[in-house]
C-alpha cells in the first residue's frame, strides 16, 4: 500500500513541476500580448500619425556589379 502511495505522490510532483513550466510560458505570452495591446491602443487613437523609418543606402560594391543573377545575352548567329 505504501508503494502505490509513494507512486502517487511522485505523479502529483512530476505534474506540479510540468504545470509550473506551462503556467510560466503563459506569463510570458501574457506579458507579450499586453505589450501588443498597448500598441495597438496607440495606434488607434485619433491623434496618431505613422513614423517612416529612414532606410540605410546599400553599400556600393567594389566590383560595381549588382545583386543576383546576370543578364542573358543573346548571341547573333
């Protein structure tokens, strides 16, 4: 009897650590979403007007050739 006791209460402890992970991951989303929520709050207000980022010029290579594939030349025959 004290064996199936002893495999109950491992069974109680082994699920308490599993509920804890997943109550902990829960804060975590929880704590993200508010986060969101108050952006989007923001942003729906009437007031709100869109900052454009300023983007970076792309590095001049030092071959002077482009990104990504080159173009076909056809051949006069």
């Amino acid at each position: 009897m004290a064996t199936a006791d002893l495999n109950k209460l491992q069974q109680i402890l082994a699920n308490a650590e599993d509920n804890d992970a997943v109550l902990n991951q829960i804060r975590k989303q929880v704590t993200k979403i508010s986060g969101l929520m108050e952006e989007l709050n923001t942003m729906l207000e009437p007031g709100y007007k869109i900052e454009k980022k300023e983007r970076k010029p792309r590095a001049a290579n030092a071959s002077g050739k482009r990104p990504g594939r080159p173009k076909k030349v056809v051949s006069a025959e």
